[in-house]
C-alpha cells in the first residue's frame, strides 16, 4: 500500500431553500392537540432545533447531490474530474431498491456537459447515517490500495421524515453535500490506518421496506449514540497504543454526526466527564476553545440530513477555524465521529493539510439565516403527503435554483432526470413559495 497521505481534497454542501419554522409547526400542532403542548416544548428545548428544510417540487435525494456534485467539480481542475475513478454514494433515501444513486447522479452529471468517464467504480453504501462515511473510508483504501494519482467522489444526500404529530417531526430536514477524495489531500489528510469502530445490532432506528417514514425510539437511540461513542474512543485510543484522555486532549478540534443540534454536544459532555473529569462548564469551555458549536449550530436550521450532517459540521467548523486562525489551521488534528443508527460509529482522526486555508477561502457556504424560502404550512403538507411520492409536475412550481430535477416516472417505475430548469418559469423570491408546490398530481408517467 502507498505510503502518501489520502483523504479529503474539498467539500461542497447542498440545502434546499424550502425552510419550515418550527415554532409554527408546533403551534399548529398543539392547536390541533392541546394535549401536545408540553411534548413540543420539550422536544424544541431538548433538540435546540429551529427549522427544517425540505425539498422542492422535483428534488429529490439524487438530484440533490447531483447539486452538489455539479459544484463541486466545476470548483475544482480538470485533473480531479479526469482522473474519477469512485463514485460512491451513502444514503438511507436511495430513489431505487437496486440501482446506486451513484448512477443516476452520474447520468445527471454527464447530461449536463461534465465529462465523467465511465471507467470508474460506482456504487452505494447504506448504513444509516454513517453510510457516506464508509463510502469515503472505503474509497480512499481503494485509491491508497492503488497508489495512482486517482480521486473520488463521495455523494452524501438525505431527506429525513417521521411520523406527523410526533415530537421527532420536528427533526426532519434535507440535504447533501459532495467530497472529494484525493491522494495527498488538499483540505484533511485522513489516517487510515488508525480507524475507531463499534457497532452493534439494536433497533434504535429504522425504516422498514415500503416506509417513508422513519421508526425512532428517540431516548434509546440517544443512549446508543452515547454508548457507540465512547466503545469508539476505547477502540481508537487501543489501537494507537494511548490512553482516551491522551487521545482527547491531542485533538484540536471535534465534529460529530449531528441528527439535532444538542445531541452531540450532550455526547461530548458525557464523553469528557467520563475520560477527562470535567464538568459541564469545563467540558462547554473545552468544546468552545475547540469551536466545536460553530459546526453544530448550523444544524439547527436545517433539520436532520442524516448521511450529510457530519460533513455540514467538518464544513463550518473549518470556515470558522481558519477565519479566525488563519494559516495557523494547518496541522490541527480534527476528530471526526460518524454515527449510523442500527448501529455503527466510526471514530476517524484528520490532519489538516498544508493547502486547506486556500480552499476553505473560497468557501461560499449556504447562508442559512437569510437565504431561504419560507414554507406554509400547505407548503409543508404537500411534501409530508404520502401520495405525491415525487412532490409533483416541474409545470406546478416556479423554480428555485434547481440545476437538476425529476422530471418523470415512467410507467415501469424508473426514474427520469434532467438538468434543465422548467422553461418559462422564473424563481420564487422569499414568501412566493406558498401555491406554487401545489401539484395536479404526480409525476407525469411516460410509456
């Protein structure tokens, strides 16, 4: 095996624009229920959830990362697009019981006038939220492996929904983000050879066949998340031959799989009263000394994107980091821990590479408090209803900034995209989405 350094070359992250208030779904919710009152009130203090994004008439999880993808390559040189040789996606929406989103995507890409070769391995990895880590993990061993001056492409999109009138209705959200794997990376140099893992047969969470609804026993699974981590840092800090404590407090800077806002700071809270006996303000100065917050707070706008989440927090962590360090970013060691229900946690450690602060520079990250579209409560209906599987007619809704989108189902099933925009149709501004997502119907079937 090659002895260069592989892992991460660049990130680009996906949100929808559709944005849902959460203090308004639960009003609306304990209107209908009165009863529902104190759950709601919990929940929003307990998740420090503030809103939810969801897709658009068209969106989808595969044309969200093919959003994603897009800029991602455009951003980079030709030399990252020539030499693709994965395209690997994780995702627990997958459009498809057997063909990859990673096929489509591809499809979606090549239509658009990027030249992706087709001698490339693409294929999809499912394990809950941690799905499109192992796509990575797996991709830069196979390019290590190889030791050629290859890359890959990591499509990590989600759209997260549960059961209406419940209180984890309010931990929906949607969203992707596309990673770029490189040898000698130029943003987070991953050591592969030192991997924490746990995983653990439970039924904390799942999506049964033919639901589009997930199943969540939310205090057990924040129990599993709790008790993953920890068995996670054991394992590491065993295979480096160190001890947790030593382990954590080498790390400069943390990011975790992020399914509501307040879920991993409670999980690092645990976590470092356990191996470094601090309490809860100790720990929150620890985290805050590390800018830990500044990766999870965003999350608190968008919802749950399940396999992209931990990639929002790598993201604005970083942009947050090298604004306020500068250069002095490169060589932190960062801590990445990615959680899939079910169960796996991965516990991976990065470096930051030498040439990060050029591309964190050039880093426009979705605006999450300003640019938005805000949803009705029709709005939010129309894409909650079980019978618009594919949110409706491209004809039905001015577009967003979509680049690509669903435009058919043919009447076996398969999907149809393209990358064009309705023709004719101009983009909503702030407060035009309201009776544009109303569909005639779904998709137009094609013989």
């Amino acid at each position: 095996m090659s002895s260069a350094a592989y892992g991460i070359g660049d990130i680009e992250l996906y949100v929808p624009r559709f944005r849902m208030d959460l203090e308004t779904l639960a009003a609306e919710r304990i209107k209908a229920d009165p009863a529902m009152e104190r759950h709601f009130g919990r929940a929003l203090a307990v998740t420090g959830q503030r809103a939810l994004r969801f897709p658009a008439v068209g969106q989808d999880s595969a044309t969200m990362a093919a959003e994603a993808a897009y800029n991602l390559l455009t951003h980079n040189s030709g030399k990252a697009l020539a030499n693709l040789r994965f395209l690997a996606a994780g995702t627990e929406t997958g459009v498809d019981h057997s063909k990859p989103l990673s096929a489509y995507v591809q499809g979606m890409l090549q239509s658009s006038g990027l030249p992706l070769p087709n001698n490339l391995a693409s294929f999809q990895v499912q394990h809950a939220c941690a799905g499109a880590t192992m796509a990575l993990l797996s991709s830069a061993g196979m390019l290590a492996a190889s030791g050629r001056d290859e890359t890959g492409l990591i499509l990590a999109s989600d759209i997260a929904r549960y059961s209406l009138h419940s209180t984890a209705e309010i931990t929906q959200g949607a969203g992707a983000a596309a990673v770029l794997v490189e040898k000698n990376p130029r943003l987070l140099e991953i050591d592969l050879s030192n991997i924490g893992f746990y995983s653990s047969d439970v039924d904390d969470f799942f999506r049964p066949l033919g639901s589009t609804t997930a199943k969540v026993k939310g205090t057990y699974s924040m129990q599993c998340y709790n008790q993953s981590l920890d068995e996670t840092l054991l394992d590491l800090a065993q295979r480096l031959g160190t001890a947790p404590a030593d382990l954590l407090a080498d790390t400069d800077f943390v990011a975790l799989h992020t399914p509501f806002r307040n879920m991993p700071e409670m999980a690092m809270k645990k976590l470092l009263a356990t191996h470094l006996e601090l309490d809860e303000p100790a720990a929150i100065g620890w985290l805050e000394e590390r800018g830990f917050y500044k990766g999870v707070d965003p999350v608190s706008e968008i919802g749950n994107s399940y396999t992209a989440s931990v990639f929002f927090c790598i993201a604005y962590l970083l942009k947050d980091r090298w604004q306020r360090l500068g250069d002095q970013i490169i060589g932190k060691k960062l801590l990445i821990a990615s959680y899939g229900s079910g169960n796996i946690m991965t516990l991976i450690r990065a470096t930051v590479a030498a040439n990060a602060p050029h591309i964190i520079e050039r880093w426009q990250l979705p605006d999450l408090k300003h640019d938005f579209i805000p949803a009705t409560m029709a709005d939010y209906q129309h894409w909650t209803s079980d019978n618009v599987a594919s949110y409706g007619e491209c004809s039905q809704v001015r577009r967003t900034d979509l680049r690509f989108r669903l435009s058919g189902v043919r009447a076996d099933g398969y999907r149809e995209y393209t990358h064009e925009n309705c023709a004719g149709n101009s983009q909503p501004t702030q407060g035009q989405a309201s009776g544009h997502l109303q569909p005639s119907g779904t998709l137009p079937h094609r013989e």
